[in-house]
C-alpha cells in the first residue's frame, strides 16, 4: 500500500513508525521529519498546501492518504483530495468543524444529548475561558479568580476570533481515540496526557508535556460504553446533518463524580498521546485507516497489545512561549539503544547535523509490562538526550505508576 502521509510532529513520526511496521507500507510524507525521512520519502510540500498535495498524491498514485494536522483539516484538504477522487484518512471541513469551533461542538453535544461540561453566559469565576477557535492546544485557560478570568479573556482576544465559557469541572481527565468510517466507530485504548508546562500541573497550557496508556482501571467494557455514549452519538448527528465524520474522532474526556464529562472533541490523532497509543495497537493499522477512509470499518478490529507506554516531551526551554531554532541535538542513538522510541516532534537538519526547530523537540517513549517499568525507561532514555536549553516534566505517570486507577465516575 502506498500512503501519503500529511504533517511533521511527532505525532506523525509515530504514525509513521507503525504504518511502517508491518513492511507492506510504501510511506511518503509532506514535508515529513528527518525523523521521518529514515522510515520513507519526505516531500517538500506544506500540510496546509491544498494544490500541492493533490499533486503529488496524483503524482505517486497513492492508495491512501492520512492528514495529521488539525489546521489543514478545518481548512478543507482533505475535501479536496476526496473530490479528485483520493482515498482520505481525514475528516471535511464541515465535520472537523467539531474542532474547528467549540461552539458547533457545544450545538452538535447538545442535539446528541453527550454529557459535556455546560456553557455560561457570563465569565465568572470558577470558570474555563476557552478560544473558539484552533489555538494549537494552547487556548483554554482554568480561571479560579477573577483577575485570571480577564488575563484569560485578554488572552483569547489576541487570538482574533470568539469565546467559549464553560463550567469548571473537578476529576482526572483521558483521551479516547475512536477511528471512524461515518457511521462505525473503533477505539483505541485510552490515554492521560500533561497539557500544562511544569511538574504538579502548573504553569500555562501547552500543546502536551507528556502521555501514558493504557489508564489503569479503564479496561475494554469501559472504553465500550464511552464510545456508545460519548462517539457514537456524535457520529450520528454530523451524519444526520450532511457532514459524515471520516477520520479519528478524539475526545478529551474528564472523569467527574458525576461521570464522565466532555471537554472538547479533536478531529485529529492527539500529540502526544498517539505516541503512547500507537505502540499497544494489535493489528494492521495502515489497512484500519484505508477501511475507513472508504467506509467500510464494518468488521475491523483494532485489539490493544499487552503492555504500558509513557511518553516524556522535551522541549525548548522558552516552551510554550517561545520555540528554538538551530541547536545541535545529541544522544538520541544512545536513548534508541536502551530499546525506547524517539519521535521528532521540532527538530531539523542543518548539513548532516541534527537541530531544534520548534517548542516541542522530541517525544521519548518508553515501553513495559507496567507502567512503572515503562515510566523508567522512558526517563532513562530522556537522560542521554542533550541540546541547550532542553526542557521536560518530571512527573509524567507519576501517580499511575504508584498504582492509582481510575473509573468512570471520576
């Protein structure tokens, strides 16, 4: 099979590694990673280039394309390469309106009566002053007082577009990934991720520090009926509105006493948690992902692998702020010796040398029979990595590790 696959995070170079797996993948990517470009051939084409990527998916006579990104899905690339008749992995523009703007979220949850942290009309705190809009995982703020609700509301206003203010919900928060053909829905085991910046959940919101899978207490009869309540609704309100969802439909979960709550959906594959995802799915991936692009999921069974998976991100050290261009990496062949995996999330090639080019630089994810085990490993492979400036939460999986469990009633 000959896929394309679209975007340069680590999330993709996960994706990359295990379409890659099973060796009946000829992988092509727009515009890839270096880390990528050791697993197939990187094309110089941005993700959000609509044109571009309709030719050299022509081009190569790909079977499959898989759009990574959020941005260029709410702008429609992947309606562009399904009109020229291109099998796509990827919702419309019209369906990933469900990330594009949480307000359409908010309206479609409503009409499928999915459990979801309620709307208010008025920013008063306790509260979460959400941006409308994208804002690469960076625009939601958890207001306590009222000065951090106008910091907040200040904040989004930069961002240009509107405001979402929703109720401040209490509970441990998990992303379930479910990959969808319009109508079926397979998930994926769940993962936690570390959106804020420092250690004990502090500072500003982040694109993600860090994941683990699977979480502990969530088994395969709960992950069941999330979906049946939480996924499969949702798919069936864009279908009744004209706009099927075809892609992997994420939802950020919280996990509150009363149950489980809906924080936001993502039309995408997470990062970083596709990293501690992929690595425990049992199956042929590449050939689930082209079932659903032409909607025939019926019957494909993704089952989860035995085993745990904690993923640490390493940044720059300015993250989330500010990014870092041009330092010189060194020890990722020695963490790769020690058996762990090291996505490229921002680096680059300058010569043959490798360099930082972004916020999040690499994604290291260690794997066990537990998650303790798994949590080790990983830290012990960020350990041999070294640029200036280099950056990561400590705690990732902390108190997983140590054996907590969690249920669907928070």
């Amino acid at each position: 099979m000959r896929v394309l696959l679209v975007g340069s995070g680590g999330r993709e170079h996960a994706l990359a590694w295990r379409l890659t797996a099973t060796g009946a993948v000829e992988l092509h990517a727009a515009p890839g990673s270096p880390g990528i470009a050791a697993l197939g051939e990187c094309h110089p084409i941005r993700a959000e280039d609509p044109e571009g990527l309709l030719g050299l998916a022509h081009s190569l006579d790909v079977d499959l394309v898989v759009v990574g990104p959020e941005a260029p899905l709410v702008e429609g690339v992947a309606d562009s390469l399904r009109h020229a008749g291109t099998a796509v992995f990827g919702p419309s523009a019209a369906a990933a309106a469900i990330e594009g703007s949480k307000s359409f979220a908010k309206e479609v949850m409503a009409a499928a009566g999915v459990p979801a942290a309620a709307q208010l009309a008025i920013a008063r705190a306790p509260c979460v002053v959400k941006a409308d809009g994208l804002a690469a995982g960076k625009g939601v703020y958890v207001c306590r007082s009222q000065p951090e609700v106008e910091a907040a509301l200040r904040a989004v206003a930069k961002l240009g577009g509107g405001v979402v203010v929703e109720e401040l919900l209490e509970g441990p928060e998990v992303s379930l990934f479910a990959l969808c053909d319009g109508g079926e829905a397979v998930p994926l085991v769940p993962a936690q991720d570390f959106k804020r910046a420092y250690d004990g959940d502090t500072g500003p919101n982040t694109g993600g520090m860090g994941s683990y899978a699977p979480v502990p207490g969530l088994g395969q009869a709960e992950v069941a009926e999330l979906v049946e309540t939480i996924h499969r609704p949702v798919l069936e309100e864009l279908l009744l509105r004209g706009m099927p969802f075809v892609g992997l439909l994420y939802a950020g979960l919280m996990l509150t006493e009363d149950g489980p709550r809906v924080l936001e959906f993502n039309c995408r594959f997470g990062d970083p948690e596709t990293q501690s995802v992929l690595p425990l799915v049992h199956g042929d991936l590449a050939q689930a992902l082209a079932a659903a692009a032409v909607g025939e999921l019926a019957g494909v069974a993704l089952a989860p692998a035995p085993g745990t998976a904690v993923t640490v991100v390493v940044s720059a050290s300015g993250y989330p702020e500010l990014g870092d261009r041009g330092t010189p990496i060194a020890g990722i062949e020695r963490a790769e010796a020690t058996g762990a995996l090291v996505f490229h999330a921002g680096t680059a090639l300058h010569g043959d040398r490798l360099v930082t080019n972004g916020g999040r630089i690499l994604g290291v994810t260690g794997l066990g029979e537990t998650l303790a085990v798994a949590r080790e490993a990983a830290y012990a492979a960020v350990g041999l990595i070294d640029f200036a400036g280099a950056r990561y939460r400590s705690d990732i999986a902390e108190e997983a590790a140590r054996g907590r469990t969690y249920s669907l009633a928070g």
